[in-house]
C-alpha cells in the first residue's frame, strides 16, 4: 500500500503507542525459557514480536494471547529442539537473541528471516557464541540462514567491539546456561533491558561502571528464571514519530502517556531539547523497573546542533526522524559515529540522505554519519523508496506533514513490523495521511 502525508498546520491529541518493541521480544524470550508462568501487560503486537512469539512456540513454550497485548506464557525452564526452521521475519533482535538463548541448550536450530534480515551480519553474535563453545553448523559468510548446535557451553570475558544491546544481551543469554562466571565489557553503554528483566525472573547479575563511560556485567552460569509479571511500556522508538510531528507542526499540542523513558533509550528527547524542542514529561514514574513518563510536544522553532556521537547508542533507531527534524531546524545539524545505521533494516545513512535529497534538502552523507542542513521550508513532492524499512517510511511521512507538497512513500506494510496502526493513530491527531 502507497501511503500520502500532506501539510499539516495542527496536530493535537492524546495518544498511546504501541508497547516497546525491545522489552516485548525480551519479556517472550525469557517467559519461554523460564519455569512458571509469565503474564504480559501492553505486548507490541507487531509482526517483528509476533515472529519472536511463534518461535517460541516453536522451542516448547506455551504461549496464548488471551486479550489485546495480554498474553500468558508458560515457560519449561529451558528451550527444546524445535521441529521448525526459525523465521524471525525482518527482526534482528529477534534472531540475535534467540540464537544467543538457543546456544545455551543441547538442541540443534536454524534461523532465517526475511531479504532484509538476510544481508545483516550475525558474525557479530556467532563469533562470542562460538567462543563459549556453540557450533555453528552453517551460515554463509555470517548470514542467516544460520544453524546452531548448542549445549556444553563455558563462560568467557567478551569486550563488545560493537555498542550493541543486541550482542550483549545474546552473550548473557547464553550464559545463563555456561558454565562459570561470563564478563561482558561495554565500552558504551547500551540499552540495559536484558539486565532487568534477568533481575526481574529471578537472575543475579551486576553492573559495574567501566572506564568513564561503559560497564561490565557479569553473571553465573547456571541459573534458572521463574516466570514474572511484565508490563511493557510504550516504546519511545515508537513515541518518537507523532512527538516529532508535533514539534514540527504549527499549532496544537500532542501528549503521549507512559513512554519508556530509560536513560539509556533517551537520548532523542535530550537531542530535541538541546535544538529548542519545547518538550515536557508529566506524571513521570516507575513501573515494572523502568522509568515511564507521559511526553508532551509542542510546536517549535528547532536549530542545528552537533549530536554528541557517544550518545548514538541510547537513540540509535532515532536518526532517521531525528534527520527529519534537522530538516526545518536553523542551521546545520552534525550526527556522526552512527555508522551502524548502515546495518540496520536498511542502510538507514544512505536512504535519509536520499529521501531529504528528494524533498529538496541539502544533505551531506559520510561514511559514518550525516548532516542536514535545516531551512524554514522544505519543499517535498517526492516519492520514497523506503526499501521495506519501517522507520525510513515513518520519518518521509513525518516530513510530508511539515513540507509544502505531499510526500508519498512507496510501501506502507512494513510500518506494523514496530508500529502497528501508525496511520490511523496518525489521523487521529489530525495528520492528513491517507492511501494513494
Ligand atoms: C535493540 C538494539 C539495537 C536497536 C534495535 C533493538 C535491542 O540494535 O537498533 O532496534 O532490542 O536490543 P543494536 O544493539 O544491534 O545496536
């Protein structure tokens, strides 16, 4: 489906997104390899989590939906050789992850995933998996399809050469099941939800600080999690899109209840308000371990800044809308040391610098990093190829509010794999958005 987003002079509204999509996949993970039940509030029911839950399904566990983001898992204690290849569908969090959780049993899997998911590099967790003694059976040039046996595995010390959450939170997995006391050392730190929702089933962990700005966690192997009570919060990934439509639009005020606000997701908020966002939180509070708060955007004249690059990992999935925002700020916005945009759903550097291209603004893509230059007008009247990435097609029909001629995007289905109903809620704002 081609979608159409047309300037927008007000947006206003009280709204929940979708629940997070990192807890959500993490919450099914660790219900299904706990014993005991586990019951889910506020579950994204997103295709990217849903392929999280069918998996595992397919690894044993009993996993019901019983409402609208209520579901009930019932865990074995540990994973069983699934009778299935494991299709993750576009989710790289999803496969690494599960692969990382997998590694720990005496099972045998394979994993695949979509076009998209199938260029993106798993070396990254084959490589420390292989290190506590999982054996990869097959995987072309570190792709998926990729088959893993598992099992016997031994606790190893593992300084991250990426900041990647995901490949922390696969070495963790497995060590669960390794034998020994398994160290990750992040030299940055990243999302820590993994960390929690161990502590919250029952785990012992500790982070410690690490040289400045990283950490080191470390835990013992041999552990079992029991089933918990999980309430997901709305995923400031997500929030992100109708709060920067709000800043940008010209009058009204939009309000998005209890987004997860965990620092070391937020540093999009600290960028927007460090270019002038007028941006508040209310009823900020803690619930289920994390910080939540309702987000409220209103219009604003945003300027250029230098995104400090060490904040890259707490908004990584933020710099196609952030880009957006730099389009119609006052001079130049500078985000560098973000070269893992280039491995995401898509090389997310390579399509903002050529969707804002198409909409008429100045772009300077390097290798690692983009900068805009912001005018008080961006022309739009462009046709996006959004290359089946979700949040590329979010952040063009973001920018297709606030420019001055529509902007299309060419397919609009793979904004559920994160977002589902992000049109409508949309609309509901009064975001002229509709199917052309
Ligand atoms: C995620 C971590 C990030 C992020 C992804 C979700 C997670 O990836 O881009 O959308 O849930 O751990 P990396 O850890 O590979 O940077």
């Amino acid at each position: 489906m081609r979608l159409q987003a047309r300037a927008t002079a007000r947006l206003a509204g009280r709204i929940t997104a979708p629940g997070d999509k990192s807890i959500s996949h993490r919450a099914l993970l660790l219900a299904a390899m706990a014993q005991g039940e586990t019951r889910i509030e506020g579950l994204l029911e997103g295709a990217d989590v849903l392929a999280t839950a069918d998996a595992m399904r397919a690894f044993g566990a009993d996993v019901e939906r019983r409402a609208p983001g209520a579901w009930r898992v019932r865990g074995r204690g540990s994973l069983a050789p699934p009778a299935q290849i494991i299709d993750c569908g576009n989710s790289g969090t999803g496969v690494r992850l599960i692969m990382g959780a997998a590694a720990g049993y005496p099972l045998e899997a394979t994993f695949t995933g979509d076009a998209s998911l199938q260029k993106r590099p798993m070396g990254r967790v084959l490589e420390p998996l292989t290190q506590m003694g999982a054996r990869v059976l097959s995987s072309e040039a570190g792709r998926l399809p990729v088959t893993l046996a598992g099992g016997g595995l031994r606790a190893i010390r593992y300084r991250l050469p990426v900041a990647s959450a995901q490949v922390k939170s696969a070495i963790l997995l497995a060590a669960l099941n390794a034998d020994g006391v398994t160290e990750v050392i992040e030299p940055q730190r990243t999302r820590d939800h993994t960390e929690r929702m161990l502590r919250a089933f029952g785990a012992d962990l500790a982070t410690t600080p690490h040289d400045g700005g990283g950490a080191v966690i470390s835990m013992a192997g041999g552990q079992t999690l029991s089933g918990a009570a999980v309430r997901v919060p709305a995923d400031p990934s997500s929030a992100a899109f109708p709060i920067v439509a709000g800043l940008l639009a010209k009058e009204g005020e939009v309000r998005i209840d209890g987004v997860l606000l965990n620092p070391l997701r937020a540093g999009l908020f600290e960028t927007l308000q460090a270019m002038g966002a007028d941006l508040a939180i209310d009823n900020a509070r803690e619930e289920s371990g994390e910080s939540i708060g309702d987000v409220i955007a209103r219009p604003s004249r945003l300027r250029g800044i230098v995104v400090p690059p060490e904040r890259a990992p707490s908004m990584i999935d933020e710099y196609p809308i952030l880009a957006v925002a730099a389009a119609f700020a006052d001079g130049d916005t500078v985000m560098r040391g973000i070269g893992e945009l280039r491995v995401k759903e898509s090389d997310r550097i390579a399509l903002m610098a050529a969707g804002l291209k198409a909409c008429g603004v100045d772009v300077q893509e390097e290798e690692d990093g983009l900068i805009v230059r912001g005018m008080a007008h961006v022309h739009g009247g462009a046709e996006i190829a959004t290359h089946g990435d979700h949040r590329i097609a979010m952040a063009h029909l973001v920018l297709g509010l606030a420019a001055e001629q529509p902007v299309n995007i060419d397919e609009a289905g793979m904004i559920a794999t994160s977002f589902p109903g992000f049109a409508e809620l949309m609309r509901s704002l009064g975001a002229e958005i509709s199917e052309v």
